[in-house]
C-alpha cells in the first residue's frame, strides 16, 4: 500500500470517529483511497418513509457521507459546496446499500465527485454528484498522521 492510500484510511477513519450522523445510521467504511471511498449501511425500519420505503434522505446521507470520505482522503479539509441526487430504484427494509464515491476532477480547492447508490446485488438506487470546495485545515491532526497503516 502506498503513502497516499494509508493517508486516504487515516483520513477516513478519523472522519468517521467523530462522525455521529453516520455512525447512528449505521454506515460502514469498506474501503476507501485517494479520491474515492465506498461505504455500506443497511436500510433499518426507522429509516423508511410513508410508502414503506427508504426514505430519500437517508439514502442521500449514505451518498453524502461517501462523498465526503473521498474528498478528505487528501488530508485537506474538504466540505460540500453543492450536491444533487437522482432516485433510480426504491430501497427497502433489509437491503444492503453500497455507495461509491468516485472523484471526476479536482482543480484548485474544488472537485467534482460522482456517487453510485446500488444494491448489494448490483442494482443501482441512485445516482449523486458532489461539488467540494477546500477549507482551512487539516483532517489529520499531528498526532493521527503516523498512525496511518
């Protein structure tokens, strides 16, 4: 594993220890690297909308979140600047949903990340694109920055 992979999973796991929205909804970190990240989350009954199905905010926080975990892996502080999502297929209870976030570009202090939502079994639930921008900072603190595996 190079430098800049170790660098992405610190970052990563730092986010996502003080991260409590994506840790309540149960989100799993499966991997991530330099610009991308995939995270899991199964869909709970107190996640579902008035039509018994996830409920689009929920699967716009999975997506949010991936995004975010692939635009920090730099080290650099990153936050949202826009994001837009489109619902393909309907989720329910008990579906594992996988998102992955994959950087399109990155220029300057913004970048253009495009997540797929899908099904464990491949189906793919939605389609989201962020727009980052950098921000003061580093996601590392000192002292996390050696504990990078």
């Amino acid at each position: 594993m190079d430098d800049t992979s170790s660098v992405a999973q610190a970052c990563a796991r730092a986010m996502y220890d003080s991260d409590a929205a994506s840790q309540a909804l149960g989100m799993t970190i499966e991997a991530s690297g330099p610009g991308w990240a995939r995270v899991s989350m199964v869909v709970r009954p107190d996640m579902t909308n008035g039509m018994g199905i996830c409920h689009g905010g929920i699967m716009f926080s999975l997506c949010d979140s991936t995004f975010a975990f692939a635009c920090n892996a730099y080290d650099r502080r990153t936050v949202a600047a826009g994001a837009t999502i489109e619902f393909l297929a309907p989720a329910k209870v008990g579906d594992r949903l996988v998102a992955e976030a994959k950087e399109r570009s990155r220029t300057g202090r913004t970048g253009v990340y495009d997540v797929t939502l899908a099904r464990e079994d491949g189906t793919p639930v939605a389609l989201f694109r962020g727009r980052s921008h950098e921000i003061r900072g580093r996601v590392l603190e000192p002292s996390d920055a050696g504990s990078a595996p």
